[in-house]
C-alpha cells in the first residue's frame, strides 16, 4: 500500500470530510457577507469597519480563513496530484509537485498570516 | 514503473461530457479563487485600514477594469459555490447514477449563468 504522505490528514476519508466542513463554513461566510453587502448599497466606512470590528464577526472571519486553508489546501493537492504527473510530465514530476505544491503551502500561510493582521489590525 | 503497461484516462485525448466539464470548471474556478484571495485580502485590509483606504478602494471598484476583475472572482466565487453545494446533495446520495450526474451538470451551469448575470448587474 502507498501511503500518502503530502495530503492534509494522510487519510483521504478525513481530506473528504475536512474539504466538506470547510466548505460549509466558507458557504456561510460569503453567503453572509455577499448578503451583507447587497443588503446595505453605499455602505460606508464606519459601517465596514464595525461589523469586522464585531467580536463575533472577528471569530466567523478568523473560522473562515481556517476553513479556506484547508479547503484549498486540499483542493490545490488534489488539482497537483492529478494533473502534475509523470505521464503528463515525464521524471521530472516529482519534483514539479513538490515544488508546486510548497508554493501553494507558502502562498495559503502567508495569506493565513496577512489575514490574521488584517482581522486584528482594526 | 514499465512503460509498456497501458495508459489509461489520458485527459488530452478524451471528450468530456457535460459532467467532466462541470468537474474541470470546479477546479478552474478554485484556482482562480485561490489566486484571488490575494487582491481580496488586499482590498479588505486597505477597506478597513482606514478611511481614505475605504474610498479608494471604492474609487478604484468604480473602474471598468476593476469591475470586470470583480465579476470574475465573484463569478468564479458563485460556479464554486453551486458546483460545491451540489457535491454535498450528491455525498447524500441524490443523482449519483449517469442520468442525475448528467442532470445535475445541466442545473449548476444553469443556477450559475443565472447568479453570474445577477453579480454582473449587481456590479454595474
């Protein structure tokens, strides 16, 4: 038996449940905030920055960027390990994966990072 | 690994049917949002960095190139979305056989032409 190792859990049933959660979660965010804002047309700042100033808002932000890091973790994974191999890329695949794949990694905690800053920041 | 063994599903050589094209525009759609997050953290830090930052972002959102920017990703966002809603309606068992998958193909690129219209309005 192969055992994953650069997927999220080494275990495809917890990446399945784990993208699922996630997905939910992120649902609910962009539901709410895309029905926040069509809601209030001409939103202004004072506004804006209160409902991220909101306890509970700072919470579903920071669940939301938890989520989004292990949602597109696993997605990214899944696009890499299907697309980045060797039939489509010949020896050099490897490689090319891994390397792919610590770009994603870097790039998802960064903007981890930045985000947290963001939310914290006001 | 011998490569005399037959190679099997070469995606470049294969039609898709309607339902490998919902599948492959999921994961478009994901990359594109995966970039994204880098202008929309971009935009919701400068938004909520301070008051000039809120009116230039909304300044820069009144730009023809910025709007068609902003479509995208929220087009993008709503593909996701519906095609996203609909793997769990699938994970609980609804229109797992050839004919649902086929079905259910045909309503996300509906639901979603019809949201991505609504954003591009909503937008304008």
């Amino acid at each position: 038996m192969v055992t994953s190792v650069t997927n999220l859990s080494r275990s495809g049933l917890y990446d399945w449940m784990a993208q699922r959660v996630s997905a939910v979660v992120l649902a609910a965010y962009f539901i709410f905030l895309i029905g926040y804002l069509v809601a209030h047309p001409g939103i202004g700042y004072d506004q804006w920055h209160a409902l991220f100033a909101h306890n509970a808002m700072r919470i579903f932000s920071l669940l939301a960027l938890v989520a989004l890091s292990a949602h597109a973790w696993v997605g990214m994974w899944t696009i890499a390990t299907d697309y980045l191999t060797p039939m489509a890329l010949g020896k050099s695949a490897t490689a090319v994966r891994f390397l792919f794949q610590a770009v994603c990694g870097v790039a998802m905690f960064a903007y981890f990072v930045w985000g947290v800053q963001i939310l914290w920041g006001i | 690994m011998n490569s005399q063994r037959p190679v099997n599903l070469d995606l470049r050589t294969i039609k898709l049917p309607i339902t490998g094209v919902t599948s492959f525009l999921h994961r478009v759609s994901g990359i594109i949002l995966f970039l994204g997050i880098g202008f929309l953290l971009y935009a919701l830090g400068k938004s909520l960095g301070s008051e000039e930052g809120f009116a230039d972002v909304k300044d820069t959102l009144t730009s023809p190139l910025a709007k068609f920017v902003a479509w995208g990703l929220l087009s993008s966002l709503l593909y996701h979305l519906v095609a996203g809603v609909r793997h769990l309606i699938m994970d609980a068992g609804v229109g797992e056989t050839l004919e649902g998958g086929r079905r259910g193909s045909k309503i996300i690129i509906g639901v979603s032409v019809v949201l991505i219209v609504l954003a591009g309005v909503w937008i304008w």
